[in-house]
C-alpha cells in the first residue's frame, strides 16, 4: 500500500469512527451489529463494512462500548465520554487537561488542542483509553485562563505579531499595525487577544502596554509579573483607603489588649527586611519557667472583611520576593509603617504567650490581642554573632532562647520531621541593578532560632483552633497548611538518583521515609553534592497547600498546622487570625464553601509567586555571567534530559545546559530507565552529581539561558 493511500485509510478510520461514536451516543440504550451500523450509514461496500467491524472491537478495547452479545455493541453506560478540566500544555504544542473527574491526566495531542492556551479551563471528549493512557480532543473552551500575555514584538511591514515569553503557549499573536500603540520591533509588550477567527491559525490581539526594551531590569522584572498575572500598582480605592490608616495607637482599643509594653521583646530579619512580621518576647518567671511570646503584626485590626484593602489582598494571595523588588501585597503603608513591628513604636499585635518548663513543655498558652513596644531590631547576622559570643545587653536572654529553640528542633527531627536545607541563591546587586555578587544563604542558628519559635506559634494555633471541642477530628471553619505523603514512586525515583552517588537509601514504610532521609542529609552535608540531594529530595516530596480538610504536615510531623505568623506578606495568616478571634470570643461562623475556595485560589498564588521568583533569579544568573562568555569553570551535572544535561556552576551556583549533541568524544543518547546519558561507542556515561568541566559558550537575556560546553579532561 503506497503512503498516500494509507493516509487516505487512516483519515477516512478517523471519520467513521466519530460517525459511529454518534450514533451510540445519540441512542445509549440501543445495540448495533456492524451491518446495522453499515446501514444507519449506507455503507454498502464491502470492505468499508469491515472496517466498521474493526472500529467497533477498538471502541470496545477502549471502554467505550460494551459487546452485548457476539457481534451486538452496546454504549458503556459507565464510560464518561465528556469531562472538565484545566489544560498544562506542553512547549512542543502537546498537552494534559487535568480533572478531578479522571485519576489519569488526558492527554492532547497538538491537533487536538483546537485553540485552548495553558491554563485554560476545558471540555474534552476522550476518544482512546489505553492500559497507561487516555486520550481526548479540546470539544470547547470554558474560560481561558487570561486574555493578556507578554512577549517581544516582531514587527513587519505590513503586521506584527507578539512572541510569547510563556514557553507553555506554543503560539504568536497577530497584531495589525494601528493596534501596536507605538510598539517597535523587539520590544517587550503586553498583549490582549481581541478574538481568534475559525480557520485561522494565529489569534489576533491589540497592545495595551509597552513594557520596554528586552534585557532591561525594568522591563524584564515587569514581564515576569504580568505573566504570572500578579498587579503591579494598587487601585486608587485601596491606596486611598491605606492613606487613611494611622500609626499612632488609639488609647480606649489598648485598654482591650493586653499590655506587653514593658516585657523585653525584640525581632530579628534580614538585615534588608522593611515589613517586620513577628518579634519575640522573653520573660524570666519566679517558678523557673520562661515565658516566650510570639508577636504577630495585627493586620486584621486594620484590614477588615470585604474592604478594598481586603479583596485586593485576597487577590494578590501573597507578596512576590523577586531579586531586585517586592510587590507587597498590602500597600506600603500597612506592610511598612502601621502594621511593621518596627523597633522603639508601640504596636498592636496577636500574640501567642507560652510558658515553657525546664524540660521545654508547653505548660500554658495564651492567645489574643496585645500591644508591644520592640526593644530591639537584629539581622540575622547580629543575632548569630550574639549566639557566637558577641556581648549585648541581652546576650544571655538571646543565649536561653537559642537553647530552648536547638531542643526543640532536636525534638521535631525525633519525632519524624525532615531537616532539609535547601539552596537559596541570591545576587548583591550595584546601584544601576547588576548582579556584582552571589550569596548562597545559609542558615544559621539565628535563622532557626526564628524559624522554631514561629513554627511552636503555627502548630499551637493549628491545634487550638482546630480541635473539635470532643478534641475529635478536625474544625473544617478552619486554614490548614497540609503536606501531604510523599508518592511512593517519586520516592523509589529518588534511590535511583542516590545509587548514583554511592549512597544507599531504603525505606519501608513513611516513617522510614523520614528517618533514613534525615540520616542522608546528615551524611553528605559536608559534600558537595549536599545542595543537589536536598534539592531532589524537595522535588520527591508533595507540594504543601491550603486546605480546609485536615491531613497534617508530613514534612513537620505535625497533626496540625497552620499559617499564623506572616499576616504582612500572606493572606492565609489574615484569615487565621480572623477565625481564631472569632473562636476566643465563641463566636459561631460557618463558612460554607467559602474557605475552600480561598484555600484553592491562595494555594494557586503561591505556586504562582514561587514561578516568578525563580524566573527572576534565573534572569539575574544569565545577566551575572554575561560577561563571562568564553570563561572555564568546574560544575556539578544537576539535570538529566533527553535533550541534555544541566549542569551547576560550583563557583557560583548558577545553572546552564549543555545539549547532547554537543558533548564531545561520541554520539550520546538519554538511557531513561538508568537516569543516564551514554555514549554509542565508549559507553562513557554522565550522572547526577558527576563533576566536569565546562566553558560558558554564550548566554541568552530573552530566553534566560546560559549554554555551556562540556570540555574534555
């Protein structure tokens, strides 16, 4: 058979099958032989009628129909032919829509996509189901996840069209050239799709904002946001109403507070930091025992319910920390001055009073509203001297707390918590914006002296107000921070990746997970691989979310947790405190729904934010080595692909690829089932963790790429 006429056969399968998917559908209730089938169509040819037969055994392969009798197809009447779900396309045009009403992701191939963009809401018609796969085609569009999308402009002369910087939306918007708003050439734009024609390939769109020229910190810090969909500017209602909140404490609302003002307490943050969260007290009692306060800034003294500083908050979800900037989501004037625990002002605050024994129990708690007077403003770095042996004035109370903090971390990890450091990388920047440094924060005892005590603060809170008063189960008028079980086969992926270090790793049940992790970390925390494994571990693990329905903190060990300690910078803490008010004063509220689609559009931000903030770093990477093409250095493989390998700058942590063809000495392939890349002829082979030797071949701001060379030794 020529090439020609099987394309002609596959193409009219295609057909008659989508005929005989509606005839079922349209008579669920009806069996039909082929001949019935052949003659609801009239089909009298002969070999066309067997064909028919052949489609009706692949419908019945597929789920689709069931064989009533020999030769008699019936619909299966528990096959879910239409589903809704959200699309996550591919960059090769491909994609999965994902449905709570499919365990398995549906997969699109490109022509069946049908004009949905990532991110959008779906119908789509499953046309295979196989042992590992289903398949489906887009039938309709619901929402589109955004009408708006950045990219560069490719102006010609007659029309232009916006290149997208999303890698996710294989697709260019056309633009006519009275709608580029005075858009040039090469220039970073926001886009609006205006409508997408039938039989056109490209939709068409108008610029409604020019972002700049690519390559500019401005402009490339603004195209990250706007893809993530994150506002730059407040609305003029919101400013308005942060202009109107005061600083100075109203006298007749402190009566109705507890006074803390006179009890020592201090913070301790970045030493950059501006909106300060929480602060720490400390108290000597008489019977020997400490009591320690955590201070929370008490934004929901100033931001109430269905305000516009309210909504726009919710919106945001969270504040965005990208390298050069942060987009608040409170404006200046709460996140900075009224609401920051700012050191020698009075504040009001939530606090969370606890009275530790000698043994570090918890013997009593008190939570409710305070005022504070911060003695104290540390950085990290001045605390951790202190810790060190630097004297202050309070150097032994700082001294108490970091042991009563050092125990109960000790605690935490016996009891089956993960100690995982991982990485965060960041630039020093000069006063024109360029990446002059790296800084691989580390942390110190300082960073988890805070980090215990605000933990002790989200875990109590999570219990207070989560028990049922049968101290049963769990209060679903309630924000949980859950982490769910690991998957056991991402985790059994990751002992692959550890044979290739030489290390073993073995489990048998979840605490196994835990225990053996931890005995890891504490193995190679003095390697140089140290970074990578913690980094793979994260990556084996589920993602943390907000949920109303409780299944506590695999990662913590912890039955209950929550947010309660960050209401400046997270909008879950804001929600917290408003419940647990509500909770000390007996007051009943149901929520209804409402929490669940709170804790669904806050979890979704928060992935978002995370994007953003790594496509930052990774721009200032790119923009750090610049002018470092040509430069050799010694790297660390931190990715395999079957398009190449990724390897880690030891020097200055930054990450490039080299693409397999490139790799010198052999034609190289990706071996998936061993996680390697071989070569043909010499078998020689690259791993995770394997350190070479590279040369920095060039650097792209646009695509935020740095392409590397794998040298010879």
């Amino acid at each position: 058979m020529s090439r020609k006429n099987s394309k002609v056969k596959k193409k009219n399968k295609k057909h008659l099958a989508s005929a005989i998917r509606a005839i079922f559908k349209q008579q669920p209730d009806q069996q039909f032989n082929y001949k019935q089938i052949s003659g609801l169509l009239s089909i009298s040819d002969k070999n066309t009628r067997k064909l028919i037969l052949s489609i009706l055994n692949d419908l019945k392969n597929e789920s689709f129909l069931n064989e009533f009798s020999r030769g008699s197809f019936i619909l299966n009447d528990t096959f879910q032919n239409s589903l809704t779900g959200k699309l996550d396309a591919t960059s090769r045009g491909a994609g999965y829509v994902i449905s709570e009403d499919s365990e398995q992701d549906i997969y699109i191939a490109p022509k069946h996509i049908n004009h949905a963009l990532h991110g959008d809401e779906v119908e789509v018609e499953i046309i295979a189901r196989r042992k590992n796969k289903i398949e489906g085609t887009i039938t309709k569009i619901i929402e589109r996840k955004t009408s708006h999308f950045v990219g560069t402009l490719d102006v010609q002369k007659k029309f232009a069209f916006l290149q997208l910087d999303n890698q996710k939306i294989n697709q260019d918007i056309f633009i006519p050239l009275d709608k580029l708003k005075g858009g040039k050439d090469g220039q970073k734009a926001l886009v609006r799709m205006t409508s997408w024609p039938k039989g056109v390939d490209s939709p068409y769109g108008e610029v409604t904002e020019i972002l700049g020229n690519p390559g500019n910190n401005d402009t490339e810090m603004l195209s990250i946001l706007m893809k993530n969909e994150f506002e730059i500017k407040f609305p003029q209602e919101v400013v308005e109403e942060a202009e109107n909140v005061g600083i100075e404490l109203d006298p007749s609302e402190i009566k109705n507070r507890k006074d803390l003002r006179n009890t020592l307490t201090f913070t301790i943050d970045p030493f950059d930091a501006k909106d300060f969260d929480d602060a720490i007290s400390y108290n000597q009692l008489k019977n020997g025992n400490i009591e320690l306060g955590v201070h929370i800034a008490d934004v929901s003294h100033y931001v109430r319910p269905d305000t516009a500083m309210d909504q726009e908050a919710l919106k945001r979800g969270n504040s965005v920390y990208l390298e050069d900037r942060v987009i608040p989501m409170l404006p200046e004037q709460l996140s900075n001055v009224a609401c920051s625990l700012r050191p020698h002002e009075d504040k009001y605050t939530f606090s969370a009073i606890f009275e530790i024994d000698k043994n570090d129990k918890v013997v009593s708690e008190w939570f409710g509203k305070g005022v504070i007077h911060s003695d104290f403003r540390f950085a990290y770095e001045d605390a951790q001297a202190i810790i060190e042996g630097d004297k202050h004035e309070i150097d032994e109370e700082i001294k108490v707390l970091d042991g009563i903090a050092k125990r109960l971390r000790k605690k935490r990890l016996t009891n089956g918590a993960l100690s995982i450091n991982s990485e965060e990388v960041s630039f020093i920047l000069d006063d024109d914006g360029e990446p002059i440094r790296v800084v691989n924060k580390v942390q110190k005892d300082a960073n988890k002296l805070i980090e215990e005590f605000m933990l002790l603060a989200n875990r109590r809170a999570a219990t207070f107000a989560g028990k049922l008063p049968e101290n049963k189960g769990s209060d679903k008028n309630f924000i949980y921070r859950c982490h769910d079980k690991p998957d056991l086969g991402k985790i059994e992926t990751f002992k692959v990746f550890i044979d290739k270090f030489g290390y073993d790793f073995t489990f048998r049940d979840y605490n196994d997970i835990a225990k053996n992790l931890n005995k890891l970390f504490d193995k190679v925390k003095d390697t140089p691989e140290s970074g990578l494994i913690q980094s793979m571990a994260i990556r084996s693990m589920a993602k943390a979310s907000y949920e109303t329905n409780n299944i506590g903190h695999f990662g913590l060990a912890f039955d209950y947790y929550t947010h309660f300690t960050s209401p400046i910078r997270r909008y879950a803490d804001l929600v917290v405190h408003r419940i647990m008010m509500d909770k000390l004063h007996e007051k009943q509220v149901n929520y209804g729904n409402q929490l669940n689609e709170i804790c669904k559009h806050i979890s979704a931000q928060e992935r978002k934010a995370i994007d953003a903030e790594r496509e930052s770093n990774k721009f200032f990477q790119v923009k750090f080595l610049k002018d470092q093409v040509g430069e050799i250095f010694h790297g660390t493989v931190s990715g395999l692909a079957d398009f190449g390998l990724f390897i880690k700058i030891d020097e200055n942590y930054c990450e490039g690829m080299a693409t397999i063809n490139s790799l010198p000495g052999d034609h190289f392939y990706f071996d998936a089932n061993k996680f390697r890349i071989v070569g043909k002829n010499t078998k020689q082979e690259y791993n995770f963790g394997d350190h070479i030797k590279v040369q920095v071949k060039g650097v792209d701001l646009l695509k935020k790429q740095i392409d590397l060379e794998v040298l010879e030794d």
